[in-house]
C-alpha cells in the first residue's frame, strides 16, 4: 500500500468497516490468547467503527500518522525493532475474525501504510454495556460507589502515599500500586453492603485490575475501562441511567477532595467535603458512616 496515498488508504478503512458492519461481534478472549498472543498481522487488525479515526469528517490525522512513519523509519535504520518506544496496540477480539484496535489506531496505520507485516499487540477484554446490566441485575445490593482508578484508586504523586508494595515478584508483575487506605476502604463498603464499580478512560485489561486487587484483598462489582473512548446514543445512556436509579437508592462517587451523593429517591444530591486535616481515607469512611447513620 502506498504511504503516499491517502484517498486509497481513506478507502481501505471504509471498506473493512463496511465489510464488518453488522456482523462484527466482541468474544472473550481465553487465558492463552491474551498471554501468548503478543504480535498480530496488521491486516487482521480492524479500525474501530466508533472511533473518530474512522470518521471521515474527523479523522485519520495523516500528520500524525506521517510523525509515526518517519519514526518507525528511523527506528528501523537504527535498530531491528521498528516499533521501539511504543506501548502495544490494545486490541479486542471479534468475531468473525481478527481484533478491533481500542487503542493506537493512528500507529497501526502508520505501520500498515509502510508495509510492515505485523505489530506488537496486547489482547484484553473490556466491559461492554450488556455485561454492565447483568452484573447489576444479579447484584443484591441497592448502594453503589464509584471511583476513579488513575485519579483516585491507583496511587500518584498527587494523591497521598501508597500501600505498601507487593513481595516479589509480584511487584514485578504488577506495576500500578493502590493507594494508601484503599484496601481498607474497600473492605468497610463491601461489610457495608455497597457494590463498588472503578472505571478508567484508559484501556486497562480487567483481568489485570481484578487480580491486582485480588492481591490486596480488595473485591469491586464492576471494572469499567476506556470510557474516553465509548460511544453511547442518548437512548443507551438513558437505559443505562434509569437502570441505576431503579436498582439503587443512591450513588457515592468519591473524589480526591469529595463525596458527591447522588439520591435516586429524592432525586437529589448532597456534596461532602473530605477533611485534608486526617488520612484521606479514615475522612472518607467517617463520611460514609454518616450517610448511613
């Protein structure tokens, strides 16, 4: 495929996306795909029809994809490894064939456009909305919390001190540390009887994430991740909203700085500010025992 050709390439991306449209479908992916399959061929690799790379009035950005050309180039006059400095496409897998890229279209279509015949890949699978109702559904709980797994789950610089890291080599294996006084936090809710849903507009594989927690002794309800890069109508989100409201008596979202009560009775909300002056967490479960008081 020629690099130079963007009507062609614009072409190729309208094709596969029609050639998919109605038929293309999310599987899980198995233990063994997700661990051994570190590479794919980049024509099994399918443009996202929801993302604004496969718009025609948005995207591609061919200036972004040319940057990426001239990097690969460089990387490849310069070492084996034309790919060197990039994190792997996040993919998912589809039936009736191949991956749906989630993550990293402009690079894929970079490497395509200069004729490389594979790219470095991480498989994971996400939480789609269908398997968000079920998990409802089924939940026995009529209180939930949400949080922020990068602003507010995950230690950072900016959010207080870690706990403490994990015995080799698991430390090795896992690189996002919690922060200080989630474990614990998490352990109140769910003897409270809350169901606790983390989401992320990263791509993060759950898999991961669950057994990370699992590793402090942590249970969530639901891991939501890449909401940056999900696509809902208003009628979807509707559906969605009203399936909360109907299941829950309330929402706590919990912030860095507070906890927002949203009342699925009253249909109103309460703003709790979440003292600097004590550990972030001992405030926030003070504030948790006084909602339920």
């Amino acid at each position: 495929m020629s690099k130079n050709n963007s009507v062609a390439f614009d072409q190729y991306i309208a094709d596969d996306i029609a050639k998919y449209a109605g038929v293309a479908m999310p599987v899980k992916a198995g233990f063994l795909n997700r661990v051994l399959v570190k590479k794919a061929p980049c024509t099994i690799l399918h443009p996202n029809p929801d993302d604004e790379f496969s718009i025609p009035t948005v995207g591609p950005s061919y200036r972004i994809i040319s940057e990426y050309e001239k990097k690969y180039i460089y990387n490849s006059n310069h070492s084996m490894n034309y790919f060197d400095g990039e994190d792997p496409i996040m993919v998912e897998k589809i039936r009736p064939d191949g991956y749906m890229i989630l993550n990293g279209h402009h690079r894929w279509a970079a490497a395509l456009k200069l004729g490389y015949a594979k790219i470095p890949v991480q498989v994971i699978n996400v939480t789609h909305n269908q398997e968000i109702k079920d998990i409802i559904n089924n939940s026995k709980h009529d209180k939930r919390v949400t949080l922020d797994l990068d602003e507010v789950v995950f230690y950072n610089p900016n959010n207080g001190q870690p706990e403490k890291d994990l015995p080799f080599p698991l430390n090795k294996l896992y690189k996002d540390k919690l922060r200080l006084g989630i474990p614990a936090l998490f352990n109140m809710l769910n003897k409270d009887g809350y169901d606790i849903w983390v989401y992320s507009s990263k791509f993060y594989p759950k898999e991961y994430i669950r057994a990370l927690f699992k590793k402090y002794h942590v249970h969530v309800t639901g891991i939501v991740t890449g909401t940056s890069k999900r696509k809902q109508t208003e009628e979807e989100k509707n559906e969605m909203q009203n399936l909360y409201a109907s299941k829950y008596l309330f929402t706590l979202h919990i912030d860095n700085d507070a906890v927002l009560m949203i009342d699925n009775v009253r249909k109103d909300f309460q703003d709790f500010t979440i003292d600097e002056g004590v550990n972030w967490s001992k405030s926030v479960m003070d504030i948790i025992k006084e909602i339920d008081a």
